[in-house]
C-alpha cells in the first residue's frame, strides 16, 4: 500500500463519464421537446394570427360597402390594397389574380403573408427557394389554399392551411 498514490481509479473516472453523459442527454431531450413545443405554440399564434386577419379584412370590406375598382373587391389594409375573392375573402396583393381562388400560387400566397402578417417573417416559397432556409415555407396544395408550414420539421408535419374560398384557417400537427 505504501507505493499507491491517492487518486481516480480508472473505473471510478469511466463511471463518473458514464452518468454525466447519461444526465446530458436526458438534459437535451427534454430542451429539445421544449424548443419543439414553444415551436407549435407559435405556429398556433400565427394561424390565429392569420385567421383574425383575414376575418378583419372581410369585415372591413362588408362595412366600407363592398368597395371594388374595375369590377375587382379589394380593402385597403395601411397602404397596400388586398384583394378579396368572389366571397369577400382576401386572395392576393395583385390585381391579376383578384379571384384567385380556384388558382393561387404559392408566390401570391407569400405576398398574403407579407402584407397580412405584417411582420416581414422570411419564408421560403415552393419552386423559389430551398424549404428550411427560413423557419416558415409557404406553398399552394391544390391552387385552391396557401399552406404554411413550420420548415424545420419534417414536410408537412405541422402547418396551417388557408382555405381561399371559405376564409377558414385550419392547424394541422397539433
């Protein structure tokens, strides 16, 4: 015993390792699960964001008399001019695409976003840019409602779409 110095034993020191590599990664499971819930909670604020929004915008139009310039309905939202659908629902920034609500594309679908938000939130668009370059991607399913999903999760695994024709904004990936 007397040629034994005091220390560690090589065990000891694997074990001690050991649990702390077992404590981080329980530690970062739970972070990660927060970050992926705070993550949904946003994305539910936006799409009632978007939905008191666009209910606002047909409001607005309802009570201003229906105002309409060269047979197109539009409400003026600041100093941008939205357009509304046949239903009064808004559809686009752009004057082309006044009834786009059998046709919208995902660029008019960001343009809503721009102008409804009113936030500047950078997203991606679908055939423009590269999805999860930035924390949302919009695209147009079907050409009849803009998606917008949340781009750092897997495709389509929590989004919320906007129904052009009804004005319903509905969750998905609760």
């Amino acid at each position: 015993m007397a040629g034994r110095q005091p220390g560690f034993a090589l065990l000891e020191f694997l074990l001690v390792v050991t649990v702390i590599g077992i404590l981080m990664a329980v530690a970062l499971y739970y972070f990660i699960k927060r970050v992926d819930e705070a993550e949904m909670v946003a994305l539910k604020a936006m799409s009632r964001n978007m939905a008191a929004s666009m209910a606002m915008l047909r409001n607005k139009w309802i009570v201003e008399g229906r105002r309409q310039s060269d047979g197109k309905r539009f409400v003026m939202l600041d100093l941008d001019r939205v357009y509304l659908n046949r239903f009064g629902w808004p559809v686009n920034t752009d004057p082309e695409l006044a009834d786009a609500d059998r046709q919208q594309s995902p660029r008019g679908c960001a343009q809503l976003w721009d102008v409804i938000m009113q936030n500047k939130i950078p997203v991606t668009v679908q055939g423009y840019d590269q999805r999860g370059e930035r924390a949302y991607h919009v695209s147009s399913p079907g050409k009849t409602r803009c998606r917008y999903e949340l781009a750092n999760f897997p495709q389509q695994r929590h989004y919320f779409d906007y129904v052009l024709a009804t004005g319903k904004v509905e969750l998905y990936g609760q």
